[in-house]
C-alpha cells in the first residue's frame, strides 16, 4: 500500500533560460514498510525531492507513484501521507490533545475515533500525561513528541520526514531518534527520512539514498554504503566527521 516509486524524476525552479534545475533524474524504488534515509549535503536537493513526494511542489519532469497510483499533480490533500518538519509549528493556543485531535476532527472523524487515535498515540510516544498541557509548557523533545503524534492519528500509509531532529539539542535528539525508531517497528509505516547528518542516517536507515548536487549518488543499506561506497563523493561524505 505505502510502496513508493520514484522515476527519473526532474525538478527546474524558474522558467525558461533563467530555470535553475535542482533535481536530474532520480530513480528510487520504496517498497511497503520501509524506513529510508536520503541523506546529503545541504542544498543538494532532499527537501525538494520530499516536497515532490508530499505533493508540495510541481514535478518538472518524470513520475511519483504512492501505492501504485500516479500523484504527480500538486493536490497534497488526496495523497496519504504525514510529514514531520523540522520547525513544528504547534497551536500555542490548544492543549496537546487538540493539537493531536485538531486535523482529524476537520476531516470529520468522529469524535470516538479521534479520541481512541489520539490515545494510542499518546501511549506509543509517552505522551499520556501531557494531554491537558500548552505548548509552552513542554520541553522541545517533548513538542517534537507532540507534532510526531499529530502524523501518528492520521494513519498515514507514508511518514515523511524532513530534519525533524536538526533543532534538538544532541541527547534530545539520540532520544528522539530512538523514538523514531520504535515508531517504525510498532506501525511498520513507510517512511522517508531527510537528513545532512551521516551518523543519524548511518543509524535510522533499513536503505539510504546518498545525494549529491541533485543526484543520487548511490543506495544501499547503510554497511553496503559504508563498506562499498559507489563513488569518491560518497566514501568522502560517509567516511568525514558529521
Ligand atoms: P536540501 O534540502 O538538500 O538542503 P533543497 O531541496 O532545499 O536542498 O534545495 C536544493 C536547491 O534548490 C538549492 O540550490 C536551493 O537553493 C534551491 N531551491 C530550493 N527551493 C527553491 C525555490 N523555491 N526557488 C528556487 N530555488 C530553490
Ligand atoms: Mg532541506
């Protein structure tokens, strides 16, 4: 259901002479349950390969296919997927609850189902006894915790994630790494995890996707990558200190 297919996919941001193209032609196959980690330099391309994937931003050429069904029009609404930013902006103004409940309940699931959601949620990231607080009442790992659990009760069949952890400080974030991780195993949903950093991608990734300069320079499990880099850019960006 969450497979994803990835063909020779372009991105151009401008028109004509003045185009500036940033994505040449990437190919990548996702199958159902996998967590994958696209993972390079800053500005080569990862967050605008993910907003291609969300539904986000025109894809100049090529085809994005989730579940067998083709979405390369820009129509986020329609494609069943959940993204978690880097800056997650909470409602000041809610409790962590209606935070959680809020998208659900615009999209008219009714009210036993969002509670029931909301609760397991709560209960897979830790989040049971924080329900009646603001936002600012909450730690930053604990806010990441909270914009994580507004993707969970959706039921996504994709996570995308776009540096969810760049923010966090480094214990908060080996923390929320490995709630990530125990994320993943409980609902085994497809995920595709942006990142700059190597040892987070080394970490989280089943498979990664190494880019460079809009192209993927090689994918393979983070040992094949390590071991058996395909190019002197990937053994030079795996092999140097994050
Ligand atoms: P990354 O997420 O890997 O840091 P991005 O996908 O954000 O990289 O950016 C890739 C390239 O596209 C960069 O050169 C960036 O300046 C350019 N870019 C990103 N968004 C836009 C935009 N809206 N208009 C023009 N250029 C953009
Ligand atoms: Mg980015």
């Amino acid at each position: 259901m969450g497979a994803i297919s990835i063909r020779n996919v372009v991105k151009r941001y401008g028109h004509g002479p003045a185009a500036l193209q940033v994505i040449h032609g990437v190919n990548a196959e996702i199958t159902d349950g996998e967590f994958i980690v696209i993972v390079g330099p800053s500005g080569c391309g990862k967050s605008t390969l993910l907003r291609m994937v969300a539904g986000l931003e025109e894809i100049s050429g090529g085809e994005i296919a989730i579940g067998g069904r083709v979405v390369n029009d820009v129509e986020p609404a329609g494609r069943d997927i959940a993204m978690v930013f880097q800056n997650y902006a909470l409602y000041p103004h809610m409790t962590v609850y209606a935070n959680m409940a809020y998208g659900l309940k615009i999209a008219r699931v009714p009210p036993a189902e969002i509670e029931a959601r909301v609760q397991k949620a709560a209960k897979i990231l830790e989040l049971g006894t924080l329900l009646d607080r603001k936002p600012r009442q909450l730690s930053g790992g604990q806010r990441q915790r909270v914009a994580m659990g507004r993707a969970i009760v959706r039921q996504p069949q994709v996570f995308l994630f776009d540096e969810p952890l760049s923010n966090l400080d480094a214990k908060l974030r080996a923390q929320t790494r490995l709630e990530i991780q125990k994320l993943h195993r409980e609902l085994g949903v497809t995920s595709l995890f942006v990142t700059h950093d190597q040892v987070e991608a080394m970490t989280l990734a089943q498979r990664m996707i190494v880019m460079n300069a809009g192209r993927m320079e090689q994918v393979g499990t983070p040992d094949e990558v390590y071991t058996r880099p395909a190019t002197t850019f990937v053994a030079g960006f795996i092999g140097s200190p994050p």
